[in-house]
C-alpha cells in the first residue's frame, strides 16, 4: 500500500544527498588575456586545484579574454567586488606598487620560475602596504622579455626610434635603450601590431605562439632584460567569508602555484620559439658581448631611480633590492 510518509521521507533523503549545496560558494575568477595565455592557463589549474581540494565546496567560475574585467580596471574592480578574484599585471600600474615594482627592473632574472620564487619570497617577508586593501593569493613573472620585431633589430643602433610596445618600467627601459616605446596591455598588441601603430614588442618569447605573433614578428632579439610581475588578488569580503579549512588551502596553494607557473612558463617559451622557428622561419638575434654591456651600462641608472622614488614612498628600497638579489642567487638554475 502507498504510504505518502514514507515516499516523501525518501524522497527528501534523496534530495538530502543529491544537494549537499548548501555549503557550496562560486567565486568569480577576472582575467585579461586571452584564455591560451600563460595567467590563464594558470588560472584554469588553480581552478582545478581548488576544486580537488575543497572537495567541491569551491567552485570557481573564471573569465578569461576580459570578460568581466579588463586589464586596467582588475586591481579596482576586485577591491570594489566585481570579481572575487582579478589577475593584476603590476605594470600596468606604474607607481601602484612602489615596493613590488622592483621585480620590473632589469635585474638579470633568466627563467620565470626563479623571478617567481623570489617575487613570492618578496611578499612573505615584506607584506606590502600597496596589497593592504585585498588578500593575495598567488604571484609569478612572466620569463624574462625580449625584442619581437617585424624588422631585424641586430644591434642598438636598429633600436633607435622604434616604436615598442611594453609596459611600466619596461618602457623605460627601452626609452633607455633609444627605442621609442608604446605602453599598453597586452591584451591591446595584436591590435597595434597589426594596424602599424607599433612596429614589435617587448615580452617574453611564449606570446610568438600564443598570441602567433611570429607571423607578424619574425625577428626575435634576445635581451633577457626584464620580468614582468604579476599578483593574484582577492575581494577581502569575499576572502573573509571563506571558512578556515579552506582559507588554508588557498594560503597552501599560494607557493606551489608560483612555483608551477613559473614550469609552465618556462617549458612553455622553449616550446613557442621551436613552433615559430618551424612554422614561420624566424630569426633569434643575439646581441654581441658589448652590446649587451651597454644595455647594462644604459639601463643602470633605472635601479637608482626606482630606489629613489619608492624610498620616497617609504619603502626600505636598499633592502628590498638586497632581499630580491639574494633570493636570485638562491633560485637561479646553475649555469
Ligand atoms: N608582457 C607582459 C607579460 C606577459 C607575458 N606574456 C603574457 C601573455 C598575456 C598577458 C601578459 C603577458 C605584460 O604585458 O603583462
């Protein structure tokens, strides 16, 4: 016989187990570039991560290609709450982040996995004021960034006037090299690349690929000047309504992340450049002993005026730049 108790007891056992949901949060995840990009595909692996360790209580919804927020309004839309979570290429916000900057300066960084470690050691020891308004949940650098031109740039005296796209100190680094140099994001170059407004870029070598520049660039100089610095950060809101466990999986992914983008990044570019040797024929240039010598001469000075003017905004800059130095020798792969 039907016992209507009975049925509607099972059937809330059954919605019991089929929703435990209840706990469950979907955090939004901001990114500018596009998604075969390396901070989306970083992006796609600390979704996953999450979502392993959590035990699906996290879900993470993420939105590559600037599809909730563009590169310049990441860092302001995540503090306000229009994402919970924005990936923040700290050069595009010059003078923003007077301490963490450092890692833009052409310090000798070789591979993205070292400039990472240190960028993340950088952060634990000094918990910067600029980060104060959000949570920061990972960092990374790019690898280090080189000349992608559409004409051969075989010596300085090619550079002169050139119009380069780059960002943040990087751009000044190339104003110091003679070139003339077009700040924008990344996620504007294709655009200008291709109507001529610049004639190449300064960026590390896995963009020839993902962004098949290497069809448009098909000379490649090798300066392996500067990194560009990034941060992963968080709504605090957003950040303090998680509950602890997974606040700890968040603060123990922090690291590790780091550590497995700078991996990526690095196989990543070796892979590009084969790609684009093989498919379009480029051409890797490499400066000459003295050339090189001058674009450490000529870009020195640049140490000095980041000292200077972060110093001003109270940053220990000698001990910063010391702190950073340190962790290179530490993290750089043996010659
Ligand atoms: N050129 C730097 C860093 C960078 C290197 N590869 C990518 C790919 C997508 C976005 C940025 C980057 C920059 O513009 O931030």
């Amino acid at each position: 016989m039907f016992k209507p108790v009975v049925a509607v007891a099972v059937i809330m056992g059954v919605m019991a187990v089929s929703m435990p949901a209840s706990a469950e949060t979907t955090l939004s995840y901001a990114n500018f570039p596009p998604a075969k990009t390396f901070p989306c595909v970083q992006m796609e692996r600390w979704k996953q991560e999450v979502e392993k360790r959590t035990g699906g209580k996290i879900k993470v919804q993420t939105y590559p290609g600037s599809t909730l927020l563009g590169a310049k309004n990441t860092l302001r839309g995540v503090m306000s709450g229009q994402a919970d979570i924005g990936c923040v290429s700290l050069a595009y916000h010059p003078g923003a982040f007077p301490l963490c900057s450092v890692m833009e300066l052409p310090l000798g960084f070789t591979t993205s996995t070292s400039a990472s470690l240190a960028l993340w050691d950088l952060f634990q020891k000094y918990k910067p004021e600029e980060f104060k308004r959000v949570k920061v949940l990972t960092m990374f650098a790019s690898a280090p960034s080189n000349i992608m031109s559409k004409t051969p740039v075989r010596s300085l005296a090619d550079l002169k006037g050139l119009e380069i796209r780059a960002s943040g100190t990087l751009s000044t680094i190339l104003n110091a090299l003679g070139a003339t140099p077009v700040s924008m994001p990344m996620s504007e170059t294709p655009e200008a690349l291709q109507k001529g407004v610049v004639k190449g870029l300064f960026s590390s070598f896995e963009v020839l690929k993902d962004f098949n520049f290497a069809e448009i660039c098909r000379y490649e100089t090798e300066t392996n000047t500067a990194v560009y610095p990034f941060a992963i950060i968080m709504n605090l809101r957003s950040w303090n309504a998680l509950p602890e466990d997974v606040k700890k999986i968040f603060n123990d992914l922090g690291r590790e992340q780091a550590k497995w983008t700078g991996n990526y990044m690095d196989n990543h570019v070796k892979k590009a450049l084969a790609w684009s040797e093989e498919k379009y024929g480029i051409e890797v240039i490499r400066f000459s002993d003295e050339e090189m010598q001058e674009i450490e001469e000529k870009t020195a000075p640049l140490i000095e005026e980041w000292k200077s003017k972060s110093s001003a905004k109270g940053v220990d800059a000698a001990a910063v730049l010391k702190f950073v130095e340190d962790a290179k020798m530490k993290y750089e792969p043996a010659e």
